[in-house]
C-alpha cells in the first residue's frame, strides 16, 4: 500500500519529468551546436589543418657604400619564412640612419625604364624565402654619417605577426 505522500510525489514526479523535455530543448539544441563545433574545430588543429605561427629570419644583410657626394643608399636582407602563415614586413628602422624606408623597383611596361615607388609593406609567403635586391625590393636608408667599408649596422625589421627582427648589415661595395 502506498502512503498519501508517495501518491503526491508520484504525480510531482511524472509531471516534473513530462515537462523536462520542454524545458530543455530551446537550450539543448544550442548546447549540441557548441559541442559538434568545438570538436570539429579541435580535430581541425589537431590535424595541423588550422595552420601555424610564421617563422621569420632574417640573414644576409648588406648595405651598399655610398659613393662620391651621394648621402643615400640601400640596405639588402635575406628574408626566410619557415611558418605555416604568411608574413608582412610592415617597417625597417635603423638607430644609425634617417628616413628608412622600403621600396620596389618596378619596371614600366613597354617603356624600358624603371622607377623606384616606396611601399608600406612586402608579404612574406609561408614556406617561401625573399631576397632583396637592387632590381627589386629594398631598404633605401640615408645613414647620419658616412659609413665604412666592412662596418656594421644594426637594423630593426617589424613584422606584423613575429613583431620586432634585429639583425646587423655589413658595408659593402655596390655589386657585391
């Protein structure tokens, strides 16, 4: 035999338990969204699918001698990017020189004349390297004072995701 308070309980209990389903599905079909996204996007790191950091070195670097009464010249670097991402060299900067700044050589079409245009930036593509060159990209820098042959420069390249590169460029003689 069952007690009055086993009876009423009972009824609380079914009625509890039919409204259950009512009540949790507006937040169980948001929660099973989360759910099946969250491990879709954990097999996509997982499997190196997401991507990874750029890994940027800088080697090479060079800076032409300035020659006769010319101030100006061009510093030259070696750019490696061993990332999963791209990159963008945003700035170079230099404690031993004013008005740095980069620029591409571009040749005009039909016209067999090029022309040097500054640039704010130069993508540097996951898994590639760049090298600067006089017939392409570059560092045009104006040094405060006239620097030696064979001298060093410390040089500060800012990336937009692997931030602050300093590296050193030696003196050269143009062509070399």
């Amino acid at each position: 035999m069952t007690s009055r308070y086993e009876r009423a309980y009972g009824r609380v209990y079914a009625r509890a338990r039919g409204a259950l389903p009512g009540v949790l599905a507006p937040v169980l079909a948001p929660v099973l969204a989360c759910a099946v996204a969250l491990c879709g996007l954990s097999a996509w790191v997982a499997s190196g699918a997401a991507g990874g950091p750029a890994r940027i070195s800088v080697t090479d670097g060079r800076v032409f001698l300035p020659y006769g009464s010319v101030k100006d010249t061009a510093a030259f670097f070696r750019i490696a990017n061993s990332g999963t991402s791209d990159d963008v060299l945003l700035s170079v900067r230099s404690p031993r020189a004013d008005d740095v700044m980069l620029s591409r050589t571009v040749e005009r079409p039909g016209r067999n004349v090029e022309s040097m245009r500054m640039v704010d930036s130069a993508t540097i593509p996951a898994g590639r390297r760049i090298t600067m060159r006089p017939d392409g990209l570059d560092v045009m820098l104006r040094p405060k004072r006239a620097p030696r042959l064979g001298e060093r420069m410390p040089f500060v390249l800012r990336f937009r995701h692997s931030g602050e590169v300093r590296v050193t460029a030696v003196v050269v003689r143009p062509g070399n």
